[in-house]
C-alpha cells in the first residue's frame, strides 16, 4: 500500500508531461498497472476471481 504523500503527489498535474505517474486506485501501487482497468495487477486479479470485474474470467486450456 502506498503512503497517502505519494498517492497525492501522484495526482497533482505534473510539470511535464512525461512524469505522469498512473497509480491503482485501489492500492496506489504504481507497477503492474493495467490502464484499460485503472488497477494494478494484484488488484486486477482478486477482483477478477471475485467475478466483480465484467467480461474477465480466468483462462483454461
């Protein structure tokens, strides 16, 4: 879980664009992020095994 400071630094609008940090917004991890679901990949995984994420089930073959 990151540390309220970094998650709001993380919001403010950035100087330059190429320091824009994209953040879960569950957990405020910033590695492993998945864009099209605003989640980090842990988050991204237990929400999808809980069924709460649409159209996402987990893959067998």
């Amino acid at each position: 879980m990151a540390k309220k400071s970094v998650i709001a630094r993380a919001n403010k609008t950035p100087k330059f664009s190429s320091r824009i940090v994209r953040r879960c917004f569950k957990c405020g991890r910033k590695r492993g992020y998945m864009r099209g679901f605003d989640l980090c990949r842990i988050c991204f995984r237990e929400l999808a095994n809980e069924g709460k994420i649409p159209g996402i089930k987990k893959s067998s073959w």
